[in-house]
C-alpha cells in the first residue's frame, strides 16, 4: 500500500513536471526564431537575381537557390 502511495506520489510529481516544463517551448514561433536566417536566404536570392541582370551570368536548374 505504502509503494502504491509512493508509485503515486512520484508519478505526479513528475506529470507536474512535464507540465510546466512543456509550457514554455512553443512560446515563440520558428518563424520569428527563424527570422535572420529567412532575411539572408531573400537578401541572397535578390543578389544573385541582380547579378543574373547585369552580367551574361544564368543560374542552371540544379542551383541550390533555384
């Protein structure tokens, strides 16, 4: 009875604890952690498509950013 009780009181104590840990990782989305590395990924896109207008320079179909 008295492991029962133990078995019971450890089980909640964790349940709580997974709780309030739980609560605060979705608090921000991925896209606002994300934000930076979104920006650099456009910035590089509207300098390779500036470059493709200048020069003679075509990026292939098997280009990382195409």
């Amino acid at each position: 009875m008295e492991a029962l009780l133990l078995l019971i009181l450890i089980n909640a104590v964790v349940l709580i604890f997974a709780f309030k840990t739980k609560m605060g990782l979705f608090t921000i989305s991925p896209e606002e952690q994300w934000k930076k590395e979104i920006d650099e990924f456009n910035n590089n896109i509207k300098s390779i498509k500036k470059l493709e207008q200048e020069s003679d320079f075509k990026i292939g179909p098997d280009h990382i950013y195409k």
